[in-house]
C-alpha cells in the first residue's frame, strides 16, 4: 500500500501540471505509469479519477467568476457565456461519443501519441509564425461563431496525444484571440468537457475498484488538484509575457521519447 501511496502521489503531480498545459497529460501519464510499473485496467480508472482532481482546481480557481454566472442565469451576460460554453463544448462531445470505443481500441498506442505529440508541436511553431494581432481580448467578448470554433478546434484533441489543452488554446489564437483570452476559456471549456469525459469513463470503468483502493485515490486526487492549482496560476503569468513556442520543442523532443514506449 505504501508503495501504491508513492505512485499515486507521483502520478497526481503529473497530472495537476500537464492537464492545462499543451504538451498531453496522457502521453506524461503513459510514460510515468510505465516507469513505475502501474499499468492494467486499474491505473488507467485511477488516471481517470486523478483527472477530477485537476478539473476542481480550475472550478475553485475561478469560483467567482462561475457564481456570478450562475447566479445571473437570465442575464444577457450570463446567458452568453454559458451558450458559448455549451456551442464550444458539443462538437468534441457528439463526435467522441461516437467513436470513444474506436478511439481507445485503435489509437491509444505509443505510435500514435507520440505522433501526434510530434506533429503538434509543429503545428504549434507554425500557428506562432502566422498568428495576427489579437481581436478578442475578454472571454466576454467571445462571440457565439467564435466559440464555436474552438470547439471544432477542440475536436482534435480526441486523437490521443493532441492535448485538449493545446488544441483549444491555438484554435483560440489562430481566430483571433489573445494568448490570456486563449488560456482562459480553454480552462472554462475544460469544466464540462473534462467532467463529462470523466464521468462516462468512470461509470464504465467502476467495477474494477474496490474499497481498498480509496486511500490510493484519494491521495492522487488531492495531489492533482494542489499541484493543478500551482500550474494554473503560473500559466496564465507566463502566457501574459511569453508565447508558446518552447512548449511547441518540448512536445517534439518528448513525442521522440513516447516512440520507445509499448503502451
């Protein structure tokens, strides 16, 4: 048990600092998992589970914000932010819902994430050469159009080793919003995205726990959600001052290492 406390400690702080950053928490989580020798169908529901974890520190981060929505629904303002969600947030979810089972039979292999951990990091170079000056400055401001585009946007990242995080923040840029506007709504759309993707798999995945396994659990949660917390919060310092290119170099070195790993 011991043991299993120290790799759930050491998985949860992989999850809490790659979940929102665009470099693939599921290609971290491969390769971390297999280093300490927690594969099977258990590690993968705990993965999931972790995932919760990092998900609650962007509700707690921004409480506020999402109060005051909730207490104005009715509101013009209220009411737009919510429909941006849900038109960002469908896309991804009609079209995971029906390949989810393809998906995981067919894509989930070291080849594949590291591929698309590779050509990512590409993308992301090029979008940085090309990308504009920025016309959205507020995820206020983010038309309902827009919204929508990051959600097609986010649908890329349903190929494992995208990120969801990397998908929707340079779908954010390349129509026109500014880096922290990017960042910001990627967090926002990651709460019914992340929860819904959550749940399903959990739901499915719920019979190969056992009550033994909550102190394990429970400690990767709550370490996701502290260290997610840290990320967040440096994150969205660091994208004020800095674009996204050094993430862009580390995804290709690190697709290169996945390319050795059997899944």
């Amino acid at each position: 048990m011991f043991l299993d406390i120290i790799k759930a400690i050491i998985l949860g702080i992989v999850e809490g600092v790659t979940e929102f950053l665009p470099v693939s928490s599921t290609g971290h989580l491969i390769l971390t998992g297999n280093l300490l020798s927690f594969t099977g169908e258990r590690a993968k529901v705990f993965e999931i589970f972790i995932q919760l974890g990092a998900i609650l520190s962007v509700v707690w981060l921004y409480r506020k914000k999402l109060l005051s929505v909730i207490t104005n629904i009715g509101t013009e303002k209220a009411n737009r932010f919510l429909g941006n969600l849900f038109l960002a947030f469908l896309p991804a979810a009609v079209v995971g819902l029906m390949t989810h089972v393809l998906i995981k039979k067919y894509l989930f292999n070291s080849a594949t994430v590291a591929m698309a951990l590779i050509l990512g990091g590409v993308l992301i170079l090029v979008i940085e050469r090309i990308v504009k000056d920025a016309r959205i400055f507020e995820v206020d401001n983010i038309t309902p159009l827009l919204a929508l585009g990051v959600g097609i946007a986010q649908m890329l990242s349903l190929f494992p080793g995208v990120s969801r995080s990397a998908a929707t923040i340079m779908g954010g840029l390349v129509i026109g919003f500014d880096r922290k506007t990017a960042t910001e709504f990627s967090f926002f759309l990651a709460i019914p995205t992340m929860f819904a993707a959550t749940f399903y798999d959990l739901f499915k995945g719920i019979g190969y726990l056992s009550i033994t396994d909550f102190p394990v659990f429970a400690t990767g949660f709550i370490i996701s959600f502290l260290s997610a917390i840290l990320v967040i919060k440096a994150f969205l310092g660091f994208v004020t001052r800095h674009n996204f290119i050094v993430f862009a170099y580390y995804r290709i070195l690190f697709g290169i290492l996945v390319f050795q790993i059997p899944l």
